[in-house]
C-alpha cells in the first residue's frame, strides 16, 4: 500500500501539532472562567421584582439621635432619671419604588437567615413612588406619635380628652351622603360614646338594615340623625361604612424624633419611653429592652412587618428581652434567634409588666415569662 493512502481512500499526511501544555480539562476550566465572570457581572446588574428585608439599626428611645432626643417633654411634666434601654428596631427594605434588587442579592439573602425575600407587588402597589412611600411612613409615623403619648399620660394617671370624628366615608356605604368627615360622634343610640370602640359596640345592638340614631356635633351645631346600617358580609357586624379616628386635647405637649425613620411600629417602645421618664424610678432596672408593635390610643398593640429582622437586630446588639406584637408570634416561632428572649404582648399593660419582671429579677433565665409558644399552646383546640 502507498503512503498517503487509507482503505483505498487519500489520506492526508499527518503532521505534528505542536503541544501547549494545557490538557482537556485544564482548557475547559480555562473556558468556565470567563463565563463565570460574565454570569457574576449579569447576576450583580439583572433585576428581580423582589423586595428584601434586612435588619436595621436600633435607636434607644430614651437617648438622642443625631444629637437631637428621642422624647422631649413638655417643661411642666416632672421628668424623672432613668437608666436602661428601651430600644425601637427598624428594617431596611431593598427593592422598594425606583430601586433595584439583582439576582446576586436575591441569592444571598435566600441563603441568609435573617433576610427574608417578598415579591415586590405583595408590599408596593404598582404605580405607588417612592416620594408617596415616605409621605405615608412620615403621616403614620405621627399617629403612632400621638397615640404613644395618649397612652404613656393615662397610664401615669393624666386625663386626656378624646373626641370621635369620622375620617372617612365609604362610597356607596349606609353612611355616604348622611355623615360627613369631621362630624363629631357625641352619643349612639342615646349613650354617650367615649372612643371608637364604644362606637364599634354600641352599633352591634341595632339590627343590620335598620337605623341608628346618632348625635353629632357639625361644623359648631349638634344634629340627631338617622344613620342606615347593613351587615358587613366578611365579619357579619352592623356598620354604617366609615372609618372613625380619634381626635385627642392633649394637656401636655410631648415631641418625639425618630431621625429619618417612618411608619407606626415604634409606637409601643415610645409609650413606654414617656411612661418611664414621666413616672418615679427606672422601668427597665438599667437593663437593655428592644421590641416593636403598634399602638393604639386605647393601649392595644398591633403587628408590623419584619418581626424576623428586627429580632436579629436585638440579638446582635445583645438585648436582655424582646417585646413582639402578639399577632406576629406565627412569624416570630419562624424566625426568632435561639439565644433572643422574646415574650409576646397585646397590650401597653402586659409590656410594661414584663419590663417590670425584667427589671426586678436578679437572672432573666429564671423567670416565667409568656413566649410565642405557649401562647400557641394555650390556644390550641383540645383534642380527644
């Protein structure tokens, strides 16, 4: 057979290809890398529709921020010394209107335990901007205010007087077209109502579909009227279709500054804040104290969002107790730190009697304080 030749078939002549040291995987390695790059540089830039929750930072409701104190008191309420900390605990939210968060973030905070991860049409509304977010943070910020130093001064023993106005009039409601915003509710039924839960209560004694008498107090004049109700269908209460806020005289004027922080889950720790300055001795014994909730001029503490990263952010500071909404307490057996002593409150009285208990124990393991847990435990259906 002729060199050249194969099976009958020309065949090249074989010529020596120079070797270059790299091997088959070593090349392929070489080809990964600068895919990996690409892939970590689209990772970082593409955006997902998410929004991430981070733990923020702590502000001690009994010190400054920004040199600037936290609650100033009227000069005629006796400020009493305290010691301790009654710290608020904020989040930081990514993702939110005009920002982006890229596929890398969302990885780490998936693999994070205090970060949670929310689609971004679960927390913001589509066409809401970012200006509108902190125009509502800033106006519930000021309620949650208000309603913490209605609650600090009554628990202290001082009066403040509350009126019932109507915020709101639901269109197409029983109510639209006969009460109007700002109308004062003095007396339902003829009884004479105090807040908005008196009012709530009293109109669950008139049958739905039929009138309630109410007076007012209109632009300087009391009227009677007739008020139509229906039955809400969802919780089968008679409404008349308004939304009521209470409407305080305050005695005292009580300021608070919360730097740039927006929205109303401050308010149970700047209740108990003013409490402990207007009242005799430390309420928190020189100990650290850090919670969240809302509250309301009634005492009642309401659930916020981000239980889990403002549980971090205590246990990383070190507190010695928790305070959390117990309406969070699904969240909080999620979430909650191993080492983070948390004890469910639904009231301005239960958190304070716990700061009490905190205060006067010579070892906070030992007490026999509520947790998330028990509370659940309690509430269980009984089986058998």
């Amino acid at each position: 057979m002729s060199e050249g030749y194969h099976h009958g078939y020309p065949q090249q002549p074989r010529t020596k290809v120079p070797h270059t040291g790299i091997g088959r995987r070593s090349g392929a390695a070489l080809l990964l890398v600068p895919l990996l790059v690409v892939a970590g540089a689209a990772a970082s830039w593409v955006g997902v529709d998410k929004v991430v929750y981070e733990p923020g930072p702590l502000f001690d409701t009994l010190d400054s921020i920004d040199g600037t104190p936290v609650v100033e008191l009227d000069p005629e309420l006796e400020d009493h010394p305290t010691e301790g900390d009654l710290f608020f605990t904020t989040v930081r939210l990514d993702g939110g209107p005009g920002e982006k968060v890229t596929l890398l973030e969302w990885g780490r905070a998936a693999l994070d335990p205090a970060l949670t991860v929310h689609p971004r049409e679960d927390i913001f509304p589509e066409q809401v901007t970012a200006e509108q977010v902190r125009e509502q943070n800033t106006e519930l910020m000021e309620h949650s205010q208000q309603d913490a130093a209605v609650v600090a001064l009554r628990e202290a023993g001082l009066e403040v007087p509350e009126e019932i106005v109507v915020a709101q009039v639901i269109a197409d409601a029983p109510a639209d077209g006969v009460l109007h915003v700002d109308d004062e509710i003095l007396t339902v039924e003829g009884e004479e109502m105090t807040d908005a839960e008196t009012v709530r209560s009293r109109l669950q004694e008139v049958t739905a579909g039929e009138s309630a008498s109410m007076t007012l107090l209109r632009e300087g004049e009391e009227v009677t009227l007739d008020v139509p109700t229906v039955r809400d269908e969802e919780t089968g209460r008679t409404i008349v279709g308004v939304y009521l806020a209470p409407r305080y005289d305050m005695p005292y004027d009580v300021t608070i500054s919360a730097g740039n922080v927006g929205g109303p889950s401050a308010g149970l720790m700047f209740s108990l804040a003013i409490y402990d300055r207007i009242t005799p001795g430390a309420l928190t014994g020189g100990r650290s104290v850090a919670g969240t909730g809302t509250i309301s001029g009634l005492g009642n503490v309401g659930p916020i969002s981000g239980i889990r990263q403002k549980m971090y952010a205590a246990d990383d500071a070190g507190v010695e107790l928790f305070l959390a909404p117990s309406e969070n307490c699904d969240e909080v057996l999620q979430g909650q730190p191993a080492d983070l002593l948390v004890v469910p409150v639904a009231t301005f009285d239960e958190a304070r009697a716990h700061v009490e208990a905190v205060a006067s124990a010579d070892d906070v393991d030992g007490l026999d304080l509520p947790t998330c847990r028990t509370l659940a435990e309690e509430q269980a259906p009984a089986t058998g």
